[in-house]
C-alpha cells in the first residue's frame, strides 16, 4: 500500500531566540496523517516548534511550510486557519465559558462542528460546567474544555502542548479514542508533545529533538 501524501511538509526551518543559539538550521520534516509524537529533552524547543508550525512566530531563512500543498507564505490566513494551536490556559480565556471558547474557536476555524463538539464535552464530563468562565474550572476541567473545542474544529493540522495534564482516566481514555479515529486516522495530522497517559497510542511517527549546541 503506498504511503498517504503527507498533510504538512516543513522544509529549511531555521529559528533562533536573539541571543541564544539557533534551535533549527535546515531543519526538515514531514507529517502524515496520524498522531506524531514530538520528543526531546527539556530545552531542545518542542513547544517552540509547535508555535513555528502554527505561524506564530516568524521562521527565518528559507522557511517553507506546505500544508496540503499550499505554501504558508501565499496565504498566512488560511494556513492558520488549517491549524488549530492554542493554549487553553491563557488568561485570554479566562473569562469564556467552555460554550464561548467554542465560539471563539469557530470564527477562527469555520469547520469546527458544534455537535461533535457537544459529544466530546458529554464524553469528558463538561455537560455540568457549560455555564462556568473558565477561571472558575479546575485545570483538568479547563484542559477538557480546550480539548473539546479541538477536536471538533476539523483543520487538516492540530497541535497539541501536554495534552493530558490534569485529565483523569475516563478523559485519557475518550481523548485516545477520539485520536484513533476521524479525522485525524486518514485525513488530518496531530502533532503532540505528551510525557504521560497515551503511552499506548498508535502513532503515524515520532520526531526527537535534540537541545541546541552550546558554544564553549
């Protein structure tokens, strides 16, 4: 069978903090549909990486970023609009309940579906909380609410900082399941950093990240 097109190519990623040594030179990659699994030590720049990918922070060099074969510097917009990023403990969002971070998220991401997202907040339990901003959630609570809201949005590129953090055992187990199938088995990629509770996912790959070099 052959291999399915990969949904993100990154080709030349180059980044440096000022002052500090350069995190990517050349750096290259591609991923497919699945779950991809991004390793590396503390320091090596994974959540850097994710808010590279999200275009969040400007790449340097010759940076390219193909999302299903459309450059990222055609069209800043509708790439970020293929790729959902965001951190749901911002203060951004304290005042939101988890109803208006969905709301919030589809005006930025048209395809989110507000009855996938109605099953995802029944599956983790949110059903109780709808009316509560999200300052006044537990942070397992808040981190579902985000999760909801993620994985309805339905961009071809999701990615995902920790997202376990916080989530008891009926929540891993939805969140697996929900990984494991649509869209994200055939057609979307997710590309996640996690250190604990979905040690037994399928994985479409794994990208390791070492810490940049030091001068001596």
């Amino acid at each position: 069978m052959p291999s399915p097109d990969p949904v993100l190519q990154v080709r030349r990623l180059g980044f440096a903090y000022p002052g500090e040594p350069a995190l990517f030179v050349d750096w290259n990659a591609e991923l497919p549909p699945g779950v991809t699994l991004l390793d590396g030590d503390m320091g090596c720049g994974k959540t850097t990486l994710l808010q590279l990918l999200a275009g969040e922070l400007p790449a340097t060099g010759d940076t390219e970023l193909l999302l299903r074969g459309r450059r990222f510097s055609d069209d800043p917009a509708a790439y970020r609009r293929e790729v959902c990023w965001f951190n749901p403990r911002d203060e951004a969002f304290d005042e939101l309940t988890p109803a208006g971070l969905m709301a919030a998220l589809r005006e930025r991401h048209p395809g989110l579906e507000e009855a996938r997202w109605r099953l995802h907040i029944d599956a983790f339990e949110l059903t109780p909380h709808l009316a509560k901003p999200l300052y006044a959630l537990s942070t397992g609570m808040r981190r579902k609410a985000g999760l909801a809201a993620a994985l309805s949005a339905g961009c071809a590129l999701t990615l995902l900082d920790e997202p376990t953090g916080g989530l008891d055992a009926g929540a891993l187990d939805h969140l697996a399941d929900a990984l494991c199938g649509e869209p994200f088995a055939s057609r979307c990629a997710v590309l996640m950093v996690c250190s604990r509770g979905l040690e037994d996912l399928p994985l479409a790959g794994t990208i390791s990240l070492s810490p940049p070099a030091r001068s001596r």
